[in-house]
C-alpha cells in the first residue's frame, strides 16, 4: 500500500540526508533545519517548519536553535508557540517534542525528554550519542535522556531569561499567556525553583503599569528589609484598598499584587528567593509608628483608651463568640475599623470546596483585631450599651467585612438580612450617640 509506506517513512525518516523515493517520487522532502547553520535558516523556513513539526497555525513567538557538543551531544530547534489550547480548558497539552538519532526519529513526542511544565514547548532534539535501536521502554529509563532533559531545561531557562532582559515588553507579554506553566514549574520541580522564580513577572504596589520580577523587587527593598511581601487579590483595586496593604503602604514597603489563586500556591512553594522570605501581606507583623500619620488616619483625632478596649473587645467576645476566638486591638490598620489575623488561606480554602464541594469545612472561629481610632470602633464603642441592638449589628458587619477582605466569605448574600436590618436601625439612630 503506497500510502502506509509514505506515511511511514515520513514519520520515521522524513529528515534523512539521502532522497528516499517511492514509485519514482521523492517522499522526504523537508529540511532537518536542525542540522543546519543558525544563519542559513530563514524566518519563513522556521515558521514552515514550525507548523509542520507542531502541527499548528500560528507563528512560533520566540525559538531556540542551539547545539552543543558538551557534556552531551545535542541538536536542538525548539518553538515557544504563540497561543495555547490549555487556558480555553482544551485538554492538557502533551510533550510537543519529539527525539531524533541522526535526523531518523526515535520517538515523538517524547515524554521525560522536558519537564512536564514545559509541555507548550515544540520542536526536535537530535543527539548522535542515542542508540539507534533504543526501545521505548529502555528510553525511559535512560540516563542519557536525563542529560539530554537537564541540558535542555537549563538551556531553555537561560533563553527566557536572556529574553527577557533583551525586550522587557516582549517577554511580558509571553508571560501573561505563558506564565501559567512557569509557575506550575515552580510548585512541582524543586530543583529549577529558583531559576523558574527569576523568570516570573508580577504586579507591584510601586509600579502601576508595569510588571516587575522577584530580583528588581530587591534591587528597591528598603535597607534591613529581609521579606519579600506579597498580597492575593482579585484586582489591584482591592489590593490598595485592603487592610492589609494599609501598614506598609504608610511604612512606603513596596508589595506585590498577585491576582490568580495559583499564585498563592506559588509563593508558598518557593518560601524563599536569594535568601528573602516569601511573606504574605496578611501573615506580616507590621505595625505603625503611633506619630505616623496619613490622610486617613487623620479622619478622627478621637481614639479609644486602653480601658475602653478592653470593654469593647470583651464585649464583642461575648457578643460574637460562635464566630471570634479573639478580639484584640492593632495598630497596623489606617483606614479600616478591622482585620482577620492568623487565619487560613483563602486560596486553599477555595481550592478544597472546588475539589470536594459537599465536604467543604464549616468556617472555624476567627481572630479579629480592631483599630481603635476607626470612627466605626469608637462609636460602636459608645452604643454597645446605648443601643445594643444597633451595636450587634455593626459588630457582625465589622466581621463580615473584615472575612470579605481576607476572601472568607463563599458567599456574600448571606448578610444582606442583616445588612437592611442595619440600615433600618441606622435611621432610628439617636442623635447623641452619633
């Protein structure tokens, strides 16, 4: 059948340096540019040969020819694809290279020839130094293709990262659909963490419109800073907004803005990046300077003593003890009457529900910290005995928005009873306690 042997000797043989003819007919006849002089390849010929290797449509974003014959034997041509199928839940992608002995293919899409998080990576590897008739089984096992794997992912590391530094703007914009498997590449192989870690971008509460990376974060730490902060949020709205930024936005403590849920993950993995720890901004224990002030601060000069915190926080113990555990004063806060400490990860809170939705844990007692020159605390101060009702009310919703601000809460319609419930007693309000 002429069709089996042409699909056969294009499939095993396609690249070999000698016209294989079928009936009269040359059936190899694409290029091993791989064996080929990096300056003899032209931009058209990389994109053709792209698309045939890779079976796909777009242009290769970045590529990678290299060769080297130390510690192993190695021709490589590599595409780093412009688009992939994974982030529109396509499926996960397979291995996209295949392995080659003197251009005669000896498995595609070979498994274990990268690491699993460069799977979007497509193209050939060639060595001289693989047997010829190695079997699939034995290529598996073989120390040689672990060379060939480690030389591989520290060259291609050291691409991103010349890339990288080469156009800023490029590689961003690699990263932002991309990304997603540098940072699972830095949760599961430790032994690249870090040099995955130089290659991740992230927002930063320093620079508005533009990413930043783990080393020029500490190239701007402040002398004597030995953590690198870090805050998970939807958006860099709620970022600013957040309780939790409010300290070291008035201590001018720089802090990365991480929008995705992985991210948390991330970080968590990494522990710590030349010699600084990963911190998240709502574990930090940072407070302010009682004579620091800021424009919110300067909202009520008024603040509750000593005495009248430890009335307010007993009875909001007492008041809230299905919820709280703790209720004690902080001055870490500016702007917000309140904050959660010490509590789990929102991340892996949600992560656990999506994974087992009918055995999602029941939310465990908090520890709930208060700023006693909030206007909200000082007033709630005065009308948990004048008006207790009213005072319940406020101290629920204080929790409320203290969880909703540390992404606690499954779902928010939970307290809109309450809330019109708030609002009706917020009009019967006697004048003095306002």
């Amino acid at each position: 059948d002429r069709k089996t042997i042409e699909n056969i000797v294009k499939k095993y043989s396609n690249f070999v340096g000698v016209p294989i003819r079928l009936n009269g007919d040359i059936v190899n006849t694409v290029k091993a540019l791989w064996m080929m002089s990096k300056d003899r390849v032209t931009d058209q010929e990389h994109e053709e040969f792209y698309q045939f290797i890779a079976k796909a449509y777009d242009k290769p974003f970045y590529r990678l020819h290299y060769s080297t014959d130390s510690p192993i034997n190695v021709r490589a041509l590599l595409y780093f694809p412009s688009q992939h199928m994974e982030k529109y839940g396509m499926g996960r992608l397979e291995p996209g290279v295949s392995l080659f002995c003197r251009k005669v293919l000896i498995q595609s899409k070979a498994r274990g020839l990268l690491p699993e998080w460069l799977r979007f990576v497509k193209g050939v590897v060639d060595s001289e130094d693989l047997s010829l008739n190695i079997s699939r089984e034995m290529l598996q096992d073989s120390a040689l293709v672990g060379k060939l794997s480690t030389v591989l992912t520290k060259r291609i590391l050291k691409y991103l990262d010349d890339e990288a530094k080469r156009d800023k703007k490029k590689y961003e914009q690699w990263f932002q659909d991309f990304g997603t498997f540098l940072k699972e590449g830095a949760c599961t192989d430790y032994k690249y963490k870090e040099d995955i870690a130089k290659l991740l971008r992230m927002e930063s509460s320093s620079a508005e419109e533009e990413l930043t990376s783990l080393d020029k974060y500490i190239e701007r730490m402040k002398s004597g800073q030995n953590e690198i902060y870090y805050l998970c949020v939807p958006s860099r709205q709620l970022a600013q907004d957040s309780p939790y930024y409010e300290g070291f936005k008035t201590k001018g403590l720089e802090v990365l803005f991480l929008y995705s849920s992985v991210d948390e993950f991330v970080m968590s993995h990494l522990a710590e990046y030349k010699g600084k720890k990963m911190v998240s901004a709502e574990a930090a224990k940072i407070e302010n300077d009682t004579t620091e002030t800021s424009p919110e601060s300067d909202k009520s000069t008024e603040s509750l003593s000593d005495k009248q915190v430890d009335e307010l926080t007993t009875w909001m113990r007492e008041c809230l003890s299905d919820k709280l555990t703790t209720v004690r004063q902080t001055k870490r806060l500016v702007g917000s009457p309140a904050v959660i400490v010490d509590h789990e990860s929102a991340a892996f809170r949600k992560m656990m529900k999506f994974m087992d939705p009918n055995r999602a844990a029941a939310l465990p007692k908090q520890q709930l910290e208060i700023n006693p020159k909030h206007p909200i605390i000082v007033k709630l101060h005065r009308a948990h005995l004048a008006q207790p009702n009213l005072a319940k009310a406020v101290a629920e919703q204080v929790l409320d928005n203290a969880l909703v601000a540390a992404g606690l809460i499954d779902d928010s319609r939970a307290m809109l009873p309450r809330l019109s419930k708030l609002l009706e007693l917020s009009l019967e309000i006697p004048h003095d306690i306002a």
